[in-house]
C-alpha cells in the first residue's frame, strides 16, 4: 500500500512538473506576442496626429492585422522606422521598444470606398479625429491621449487609457473641441462648421432620433455620440460629405466652400444626409444585418427610410419626395447590367437607388391607398418581427411586404417582388410585368416628358458633357438640378469649379421641360450648350447628342 501511495506521488510530481512547463511555455509565447501602448499627440503646427508606440519588448519588426493600404497612405513612421511594402508590418532600424507614426489625413474623406477614415481633421485646426482599428499591432495593447479629448461622448483627460484592443472600434476625438449634451445624444462640433448648420443640427437630430424611437418603439440603449467636422478646403472640391455609424456613434463629415452658404437645397442635403447616418443607430446597430445579407438592404434601406422621415417631419414637399422616388427607381433601372445582382456589381451609388426602390416597390403594393405604406412602416414591421434575433434578412423583408400586401393576389405578389430581388428575371421585365402591382407605369415615346423625367434627364445630360469636357473624368455633386461640377487636370473649359443652375438660359430646377427642349434642339444641330450659373458663371460646351433615352423607363404612379 506504501509504495502504490510512492508511486501516486511520484506521478503527481511529474503532471505539476508537465503542467508548469506548459504553463513557462503559454507565458513565453504571450509575450513574444507584441503588444504596445499607444500614446496619441495632436500636433496643431503639422496638422497631424503623432503616435508614440511603448512596446512590451524589443522588436525588428512589428506586425500588424491587415489594412495595409490605410497605413501606406497616412502613416510616416518617424526615426529610421518604415512599413513594408504591403502597409502590414513596421520595420525598425534595430531592436528598439520605443518609437514615432505621424498619421496624416487621407487625401480626402471617402478615398476607398467602405473604409474608416484613419484620421479626420477638425477645419479649426484644434483637433482631430483618429479611427482606432488601425493602430495596435496583432499582440493586442491600448491607447491612451497626450492631450485632453472625447470618446464616446465622455470627455477623457491627458493620459488616460481611451482604448483597448478588444473594445468595438471607433473614433477617438483628442484636441480642444466643443461638446454639448443634449436629452437623447452628446455632439462633438468642429469650431469650423458654419453657423448655419449647428443651427440646423440643433433642430434637425432631435426631432429625427424622436420619430425614429417613436415609429419603432425602441431608442438607443445610451445616448448616441455624434461628431461633426467640417473641411473648407478638402480634395473634394466645393461640395462634398461622408458619413458612418461606429457602435454608440454616428460621425458626419462635410467638405468643401460650398457649405458655408445656406440655400434650400443644401439645407435638404444636409436633412437627408443626417436622417440616413442617424437611422443606422436603428437598422445597424440596435438591430444588424444578418451575415452575407447584401448591402442595398442595409444601405438602400436606410435612403428610403430617411427620405420617409423628412416627408413626415414636413422638411420635405411632396415634389421632392416624388423626385426622390422616380430618382431611385430611374437610377436602378438605368445602372449597367439585366438583373438586380448584376446591377449591384458596379457598387457605388447602384446599392442606394435599387435597394430604395425596393422598398418604395415593396410599400407600393398595398392596395389600400387611404392608409399609404412607406418605407418607415416597413422598416417598423421588419424590426417588430424579428425583435427576438435583433437580427433581419432579404426573407424577412420579403415576409412582412407580404403582410401588408392585397390578400387578393399575395402569390402574384410575392412572386413579383421575389423574383426581382432575387435575380430570376431581368429587372425592366418584372417592373413591365408588375405595373399594376408596384403602381408604376412605363413611359411612352409620345407619351408627354413628365417633369420628373425631364430633371433626371437633366441630370444624366450634365454629367454627360462634364465627362466630355474632361476626358471622361468628372466631379460632380447634384441635388434638385443645382450642379457643382470641380475643375480637374483633364478639363478643357472647366477652368474652375463652378456651380451650374441655368442651360439656356432655363432654371434646370424650375423648368426642366424647357431645359430639355433646348438640349435636344442645340444638340440635334452640333452646337454648344450654353450652362449658366452663381457668381456669373457662363460655360459653353459642345453637344452633337443627347444621352440615350433609356428605354422601358418606369415611374411611380404618384396619385397612389
């Protein structure tokens, strides 16, 4: 019995032994799993963001998960230190624990299409705002400030840890900047931003977080951080704004000259465009699209909803709201490709307009036209069903349209709308087919140019001939036929960034008609087309056709 009690012993001694070893072995491979602290400096003389990296150990190289793009265009490694030549990994001079990045701004906001901006300058030059997923090495670490700042809406003091690698990713405002606490939300706003649109976001956000936590029953868990910054003299040119939600955050950038003067139609831009960043608090964040769901649910979706709002908030009439719906449902119909997925490979704006029309299609199939469906009653009937997953697919879109659909013709219905969205036929075929179902109709050769057309075609035109003057390169942002076309390096006439309202000596926005009616007389000739605009502005370009009519060309029946 003795020895069998030796033996146990002598076992247990060597399992701890084993287990120690295991256990020096996980520590060793921990730490050679460099992690660092991160330290961000804003530096106001060089309009840049200085981060100062501590490492756990000595290092050569340091490497790093991804988005090497992102670093190569806005990390300077200071010292001796460099990247690699795919952004993914710093190289060091020699085995060293400390060392300098200075982060630039992109070149403009919006440079790769779906990417967070690494570092946001604040136009007053007091601050800046640094996306976090970009900075720790693979090893994991944390961030903390040098100067004074705001993450998530809570002001942060020198020295403070803001950051850690498992935490959601998000900005990280440091400088002097001015943040405000309201009852529903916390804002961040640049110095810079004209007066005019801190006015209008005093009224603006407010009121649209109440319709939204009205109409779904639901508001954000905390009160939402929302960061506006505002770059007079961005890349973009005279005009030009990108937005994203983060988890308890929405930011808003706007660019450009164009800005610091209030209109009618830059005042619904800047409507619309709040509306759609503020509802992804609702379809991206208290709920989410299921994996491998495709975009234009979340994005296309998200344009309907906002458009819905400001109608319902009376920021927009009834004229801009049909000009919205013909726009998205034209823009869809006109994008490359036969089938809704073949549409949506050219990405870009093609995800907004035909996952908009879908919706306004969707909405329109409810018979009953004294209790009108929109798109924030889908989305409300969307969220109530899957309340329990927080979770929403195509199918479940699909499901609750069908709910509110005629019961006269629900599988005609269903079939309609399915095989849209799912690319069984050709997009113009199953509008052409649905007619009656969508409450649209295909416009004739002799049919009379609705105004409605007539704007859009306005639109393709200008583009069109922007296009032609500068060698197929062009830089134009369009609201409601008021056009701010940029003056690249390839342009012949377009010597300077304008702003064009008049062809002709027409208003493009109050008389398309007549607009398009001179378009087509001068181009059938081979003659100029003579643009008028602010600041005097007078450009003749030449024009030997207009753009294509498109054929099976659908609107919205607009008494429906």
């Amino acid at each position: 019995m003795k020895s069998v009690n030796e033996s146990g012993s002598s076992l247990w001694v060597r399992i701890r032994c084993v287990s120690m070893l295991i256990l020096l072995y996980t520590f060793a491979s921990t730490a050679l799993a460099q992690s660092a602290l991160v330290t961000l400096a804003f530096n106001a003389d060089h309009s840049s963001v200085e981060a100062s990296f501590e490492l756990s150990h000595a290092v050569e190289v340091l490497r790093f998960a991804g988005n090497g793009e992102i670093r190569l265009r806005s990390w300077v490694p200071q010292g001796g230190v460099r990247l690699n030549a795919d952004g993914t990994a710093l190289l060091l001079p020699k085995p060293q624990k400390r060392f300098s990045v200075r982060l630039n701004a992109f070149e403009y906001d919006g440079l790769l299409d779906r990417v967070y901006t690494p570092v946001i300058l604040f136009g007053d030059g007091r601050g800046a705002q640094v996306y976090s997923e970009y900075l720790l090495p693979k090893g994991g670490g944390a961030v903390n400030l040098a100067n004074a700042g705001v993450v998530l809406g809570r002001a942060v003091s020198k020295g403070m840890i803001v950051w850690r690698a498992n935490d959601p990713s998000t900005y990280i405002v440091i400088g002097q900047v001015n943040t405000k606490a309201e009852a529903a939300y916390v804002i961040t706003i640049d110095n810079a931003l004209p007066s005019w649109i801190a006015k209008s976001l005093d009224k603006r956000v407010g009121s649209l977080m109440d319709l939204y936590s009205r109409k779904f029953g639901i508001s954000p868990k905390h009160k939402p951080w929302i960061v506006v910054s505002y770059d007079p003299v961005a890349a973009t040119g005279e005009f030009g704004f990108r937005g994203d939600t983060n988890p308890g955050m929405v930011r808003l950038n706007l660019m450009g000259q164009s800005w610091k003067h209030e209109d009618v139609d830059q005042a619904y831009q800047l409507d619309n465009f709040v509306a759609h960043e503020l509802f992804h608090l609702w379809n991206a964040e208290l709920w989410h699209l299921k994996n491998n769901e495709p975009v234009w649910l979340l994005e296309g979706g998200a344009e309907a909803a906002s458009h819905d709002a400001l109608r319902t908030l009376g920021l927009a009439d009834t004229e801009r709201y049909r000009y919205q719906r013909a726009n998205t449902l034209i823009g869809c119909t006109t994008a490359n490709g036969e089938t809704l997925s073949s549409k949506l490979v050219s990405g870009g704006r093609t995800h907004y307009n035909c996952g908009a029309s879908i919706f306004y299609l969707a909405a329109a199939m409810s018979e009953d036209s004294s209790l009108p469906i929109t798109p924030l009653d889908l989305w409300a009937d969307l969220f109530a069903a899957t309340k329990t997953s927080r979770s929403y697919t195509v199918a479940d879109l699909l499901r609750v349209a069908m709910q509110r659909a005629s019961h006269s013709s629900v599988s005609t219905q269903q079939s309609y709308l399915n095989d849209l969205i799912e690319s069984k036929l050709p997009w113009r075929e199953v509008l052409a087919r649905g007619q009656q179902i969508f409450h649209i109709h295909q416009i004739t050769a002799g049919e009379h140019l609705p105004a409605i057309v007539a704007k859009i075609i306005l639109d393709k035109l200008v583009i069109d001939r922007v296009a032609y003057d500068c060698d197929g390169a062009t830089s134009v942002a369009y609201d409601n036929q008021i056009y701010q076309v940029d003056a690249l390096d390839s342009c012949h006439r377009i010597r300077r960034p304008v702003i064009l309202t008049h062809l002709g000596g027409y208003s493009m926005r109050e008389n398309g008609l007549m607009a398009v009616a001179y378009a087509r007389n001068q181009c059938s000739k081979g003659l100029d087309l003579h643009f008028g605009g602010k600041e005097d502005v007078s450009l003749d370009i030449p024009c030997s056709q207009m753009p294509p009519m498109p054929s099976s060309l659908f609107v919205p029946d607009f008494d429906h």
